[in-house]
C-alpha cells in the first residue's frame, strides 16, 4: 500500500513539475542555464536510463553518434527533452521492435533523431502532437500511460534553443523525431549565464 502512495507521489510531482514548466513558457519566462553541452554523453545517458524498460519490453534501443563539437545549450533540459522522446519511443513500440537514437552534425546544425518501430501516428493528428494534453486515438483506446504534456514540453525546449523539432510518422510505421539546433560554441559570461526567452 504505501509503494502504490510512493509512486503516485511520484506522478503527482512530476505532473506538477510539468505544468509549472508550461506555465513559465506561456509566461516568457522560460530561463535557461546556459553551458557548453555535450549531446552524445546526453543521449548516451538518456539510452542508457531507458534501456531497463525497453530490455523488459523487448525492444531493441540503440545509440549512434558522429562527430559534434560542444554547443551552447542547458544541459537538463535537452536531457529532459532526449529523456521525453526515447521514452515515448520505447512506450509506443511493441515487443521485438526498435528505437534508433542519432546525434551528428550536419551542416552547421547539431541534429537528433529518436526512430522506433511503433503503431506510428495518423496523418490527420500529427499537426496536434505539440499540443498541451492531446493524445493519440490509439494511445487512448490502448490504455497507454501519459499525460500528454511530454511533446509540448519537448517542443518548448528546442524552441526555447532556437531549434526546430520535426516529425515523420504513418499509421502502423513507426515515428521519427528530428531536432536540428544551431551550434553556438561561444562560452556564455556569467552574466550571460541565464537567459531569458521570450516564448
């Protein structure tokens, strides 16, 4: 009884979490601590956090990364973002699938890819997937764990890093995520440190 309290607890704080977090971006006052921001060990760790459930689930989880020079970003929140899309990618894909993490640089961008193998997303649904609280006809008829706020926070980071996020999904094929951010290498001064976006 007091394991099903802890996790609840748990939940309940981390969908409070959330909804604060969308609260700032709806305010503009979404800060961000700005350093110099290694994406592969981000993403090495985030594969790393996400590869018990998807071991539990069958599901093979992959990383693959290529030369990318440190950029200027908060390194919490694009954990949080790789955090949100790995997840989703090992939550919708079914036993004996795959989801495929990238990171490379290309033409002066850093880009992400998270791809899995899942129910993928209809066409006709794909323009709400940012939005605060949609989910799926599926993800709902299935019971599948969410609050859908995940996307939204996601899209707010790479907003809020001047990127952009991009998705490619058919119904029954699988789902990529695409982040492109710009690589900034200039070091931050202390008074620079935090800086507010205007969301």
């Amino acid at each position: 009884f007091l394991g099903v309290v802890e996790r609840n607890a748990h939940r309940l704080l981390a969908l409070v979490g959330d909804l604060l977090f969308l609260a700032q971006v709806e305010a503009g006052k979404l800060s961000l601590e700005l350093g110099a921001v290694d994406l592969s060990a981000i993403a090495a760790e985030s594969v790393e956090t996400a590869r018990p459930l998807a071991e539990e689930r069958d599901i093979t989880l992959t990383l693959a990364t290529g030369p990318l020079a440190l950029i200027a970003g908060d390194h919490a929140r694009l954990a949080q973002l790789l955090d949100n899309l790995i997840s989703n990618g090992v939550k919708f894909t079914p036993p004996g699938g795959r989801v495929d993490v990238r990171v490379k640089g290309q033409r002066g961008k850093a880009v992400i890819e998270v791809r899995d193998t899942g129910m993928g997303i209809p066409s006709e649904e794909q323009h709400h997937l940012f939005e605060r609280f949609f989910r799926t006809a599926k993800a709902t008829e299935q019971a599948i764990p969410g609050t859908g706020l995940g996307l939204a926070i996601s899209k707010a980071i790479v907003d809020a890093h001047q990127g952009q996020i991009t998705v490619a999904s058919a119904d029954g094929g699988g789902t990529t995520f695409r982040i492109s951010l710009p690589i900034r290498q200039a070091q931050p001064t202390e008074e620079e440190a935090v800086e507010e976006f205007a969301l």
